[in-house]
C-alpha cells in the first residue's frame, strides 16, 4: 500500500522560512493538503487564517462528547473561523485527526458566555436540531456571520442555546431514526453554509 505524503526533499533545500527542517529531512506523511507539504504548523495556520469563513460553529459538551472531534474536523475541511467547545472544557480529541493543530478552538464554560462572546462579535446564532417548529436547513437562508451550534449527542440543544438562537434549523431525515449525530450534522450544515456564501476558488492542492 502506497505511503501518504512525501519522503526527504532532495538537497538543496528551498530556501523558504515556511517548510521545517525536520520534515524536509525525514519526509512529510501528515494529511495534509500537497500545497501544505514540509510546511510547519505555524506557517499553515497562518495561511489559512488568510482565507478563513466568516462563520464559527459551536458544541455543548456536558457529557464529553464524542461527536466533538468529528466537528473540529469538519470545521476544519470548510475552513471555520472557529469551534466553540461549551461546557467541560477536556474533550475527546480523538476523532478530530490532528486537525485541531490548523483550527482555532474556543472554550465557553456556559452558553451565555458564548452568546455574550457572539454579540460582542455582530455574530447571529444559529441552532442545528430537528425540534418541532424547526425551519428546514434545505430552504432557510443562513446568514453569512454566523455561529452553528451543535446540542450534546440524544438531548440535543439544551434549552438556553434554543433560547439565544435567532432561528432553529432542522436537517431533512427519511429513515427510521430520530436523529443523527453532531459530527455528521455539522458537516451538513457547513456545507449548506458553503453553498450559499463561499466563492468558488481552487482548492489547497490546484494552485
């Protein structure tokens, strides 16, 4: 099976403060985009702070979730301003796959910190559960400064993030099931997000 990544650079090395010693030496298999190979850490999140979503999302977190590296990740992909982690601050860093390194993440310790926080931004809230009275994530009009947030994994949005949101979305379901996770939810979301506002542009690897 084919390795992921590159191995050693061949010498000379280019001279560009970005790449790190120690990758070029000994070979880049992070996941990560081929644009980003060599680079170190610092000089990727730079980069894509450049280029960031005007939207965060965010997730409660009462329970440790273990939906919550999936999101990170996801915030990740769609280039979130950030993730806001509500409630107990440790979470299971798991699922996230290194990702969190590239993306700014938050600690709220009560949903009103995190609404105060939104305000002070110009940042509407915006609720993802499929509560009766929700609007359909299919037709809504998401604004394009905007925080998602994301309920704990069974009882969903707890009831002061369903008092601070401006407008409740609910994603269409056709199974059996109530519900689906946070993780495969937030993907959803970001992506109805990226739809409406992100300009088409090349991805990480095409320039």
């Amino acid at each position: 099976m084919n390795e992921i990544g590159v191995g050693p650079h061949p010498e000379p090395w280019p001279d560009d403060d970005r790449l790190d010693p120690d990758l070029l030496a000994a070979g880049d298999r992070r996941n990560v985009a081929d644009r980003y190979r060599y680079w170190t850490v610092e000089a990727i999140v730079a980069d894509l702070d450049l280029r960031r979503h005007p939207f965060h999302v965010a997730i409660e977190n009462w329970e440790h979730d273990l939906n919550i590296g999936t999101v990170v990740r996801n915030a990740n992909a769609f280039l979130a301003a950030g993730v806001h982690i509500v409630g107990r601050r440790r979470w299971n860093r798991r699922g996230a796959m290194v990702t969190d390194r590239y993306q700014h993440v938050f600690h709220h310790p009560t949903i009103d910190d995190l609404v105060g926080w939104a305000a002070g931004e110009d940042l509407a809230i915006v609720g993802i559960d499929n509560l009766p009275g929700a609007v359909p994530l299919e037709t809504v009009e998401l604004p394009e400064r905007c925080v998602m947030v994301f309920g704990q994994e069974g009882p969903g949005l707890s009831e002061g993030a369903r008092r601070a949101a401006s407008v409740v979305c609910s994603i269409a379901q056709f199974g059996s099931t109530r519900s689906i996770n946070a993780g495969v939810a937030s993907g959803i979301a970001m992506h109805a997000w990226i739809r409406r506002h992100a300009h088409t542009q090349p991805g990480p690897g095409e320039v």
